[in-house]
C-alpha cells in the first residue's frame, strides 16, 4: 500500500487516520453554519471539511422522481421535492473561494464533491484531493476527467458491486494512482438495522484486488464500530457526516455526527491506531522493566561449594531475571556442570559461575 499526500498530511501506509468531516447540505444554505461548522470540525478532530459541489438541474431529474413510490429511502421523509431539496442545499458558486479562505485559516483541508464537469473546475484552484460520491461510480466520463486533474482521488462505493468498482477504479488508476478507495453502504436512514449491511469485509477483498490502493471507509451509521473495524483492517481514510445539531431540519442532519460523537470517535481510533503497531513480536519499550520482574532465573536452593557439580534439584526457578541471569529454559545446558566459586542458596547463577569444559 502506497502513502499519498493531501495538502500537508500523508494518507496511507504507516501513517494517522485521516477524518473527512462531510458537512454537505449542513450548512442550510447560510455561509456564517458553513464558516461556523469548519470551526467546530476542527475542534473535534477531523482532518478535511468537506463539501458537495453540485447544481440541481446537473444531478437530478425535475421529473425523473415522480411516481416512485414510498421507496425506503432518507428521501421519502423529505417535504420538497427531490429537486427543490438539491437546489436549495447547492453551494452558490461564490462560496468556494470563502470556504477554502476560512478551511485555511482554520487549519484544516477543504474538500469537496463535484458533481458535474464546471463544478470540478470550479474546485480545482482550491482543492488539493478530490472526492467522488458513489452514486458517481458508473458515470466514467466524469471520474475519467476528475483523476486527470492530477491530484488524489477519494472514490466512494456504495451502493455498487465489485464490477462496477473495478470498472471505475481501473479508469482513474491508468492515469493516476493516487487513489482512496472507500468502503461504504449508501444508505441515509440512520437505522439500527443498517450495521448488517456495511461489510466491512469488503476491505478485506479491496486489499486482496488491489494491494496498492489505499483503502477508506465512508459510513453513514451513529456510532464508532465501524470505523474501529475499518482502522482494524486497514482503513486509512475515514469519512462521516457532520453537524452542530443532530436535531435540525435538513437532509443530511439526522445520521450526522455532532462535536461531540466525533471527538469520540477520533479518541478512540486513535487508541486503536497506536494499539494496532506494527506486527513485530518483540518485547515493547514499556514492558522491558515488567520483564524483569515478571520473568524467572535459576536460583539455587542449597550452598554449593566450589568444583562441586550442580544437579536438577539445586536450581529452581523464581524472579526477578537480572541481565546476567539464566531463564529456566536453559536449565540442561547447566545440569552436569561444575561450580568454579562457593555459591550460597537463594543466589541466582551466572554463566561466570561455571567452569568450562
Ligand atoms: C455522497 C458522497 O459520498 P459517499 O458516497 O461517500 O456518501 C459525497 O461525497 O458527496
């Protein structure tokens, strides 16, 4: 697995997770929630604002949604039309610039999503990555024109099968390979049930298929397991949604995580981030004392005197093990040999102690 750089954070092998504070339509269409809502992903730890760059009558159908049916869909709970929800969540065109300017002088990375051929242009002068959504993951002539733009591409795949990843993870890696492809299951409800379709195990075949891409997670459950289970196995980018108020009216506040969740969540993934290691079998830094005192030496339990040979029953085990103690294992190699000083009872023997053949 590769390491990619996005602004000034490296992104894979070896390295911190990064968090992806997906603020979306969050921000009600009022600039001064955006500004207010970098502020606060910031403070509870997320790496990268990110928004959607999208216009309405480029994403969806004015008609294409009528007569549906009550799919079991976040949509379905919406009051406005699917059109009007998107047109009223796009960013004016205007605002990049400004959310860049406060991403960067609140220290954090501005990202976002576009979603049609001008918005990846618009983007472009202040975006260091780019985002794709998985609902983007057929449409090739947009992912084909995002990765020439030569920066990191961050592809979600939900709501896809492993031919429709293929398909688009092979068009943006014959021209640029530094890629994140994420894990996720597209499904906006916040439902309890969803945990039994996030399969995190797909980052087990995503590392199996393509050993080289750095993997990610993009997840829309409340809660921590599934980010911990994607750090586990291997996960190096994680994104969630992201709101001062889980209360509010909008599409995308409900399944959000709020200043608090997310801090938690990013405490946490630490903790297991310095857990995980490095997968050396060794004695740790702070264990070399507790193996000291915990471990065993041969200690003898009658006098010997000098040139006297030692026998099984003159040595037992018991702690400490000093630097110039033996382990109990080595207790064959000491049978048989003679003493070459008078050693007392309940001192611990030396090789010194030995004479040698
Ligand atoms: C919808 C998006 O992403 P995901 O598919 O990861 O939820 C997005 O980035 O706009």
């Amino acid at each position: 697995m590769s390491v990619i750089k996005i602004g000034n954070r490296f992104v894979g092998e070896g390295k911190k997770p990064y968090f992806i504070a997906d603020l979306a339509a969050n921000h009600d269409g009022d600039l001064k929630r955006a500004f207010m809502l970098i502020e606060l992903a910031k403070k509870s730890g997320a790496d990268a604002a990110k928004f959607q760059n999208f216009k309405a009558p480029k994403i969806v159908s004015k008609k294409g949604f009528s007569n549906m049916g009550n799919m079991n869909s976040h949509q379905s709970s919406w009051d406005k039309s699917v059109y009007e929800v998107y047109k009223d969540a796009s960013i004016p065109e205007d605002w990049t610039c400004k959310l860049k300017q406060k991403c960067d002088e609140v220290g954090i990375e501005y990202m976002t999503s576009p979603y049609d051929f001008e918005s990846v242009d618009l983007v472009s002068p202040y975006v260091n990555a780019y985002k794709i959504g998985s609902g983007d993951i057929t449409w090739l002539e947009i992912i084909n024109y995002i990765a020439s733009k030569n920066k990191p591409v961050l592809l979600a795949t939900g709501a896809s099968d492993i031919e429709d990843v293929e398909r688009a993870v092979k068009t943006i890696y014959h021209k640029n390979k530094n890629l994140v492809l994420m894990q996720c299951n597209t499904n906006y409800t916040a439902s309890a049930e969803n945990f039994k379709y996030i399969n995190l195990n797909v980052l087990k075949t995503y590392k199996e298929l393509f050993p080289n891409i750095i993997l990610g997670l993009s997840d829309h459950t409340l809660g921590h397991a599934t980010v911990l289970g994607a750090i586990a196995l291997g996960a190096k980018v994680i994104e969630k949604h992201f709101t001062d108020d889980n209360g509010r009216i909008g599409p995308d506040h409900k399944f959000s995580m709020n200043p608090v969740s997310w801090r938690e969540m990013v405490d946490r993934s630490m903790e297991l981030y310095y857990a995980l290691g490095d997968g050396n079998k060794k004695i740790e830094d702070n264990e070399k004392e507790t193996s000291i005192i915990q471990r065993r030496a041969l200690f003898l339990t009658r006098d010997i005197a000098k040139g006297s040979i030692i026998y099984k029953e003159d040595l037992f085990p018991v702690r400490p093990i000093k630097e110039d103690g033996i382990p109990p294992y080595k207790i064959d190699e000491i049978v048989g040999k003679k003493v070459n000083r008078d050693l007392k009872k309940d001192d611990y023997i030396k090789w010194g102690d030995l004479v040698n053949d």
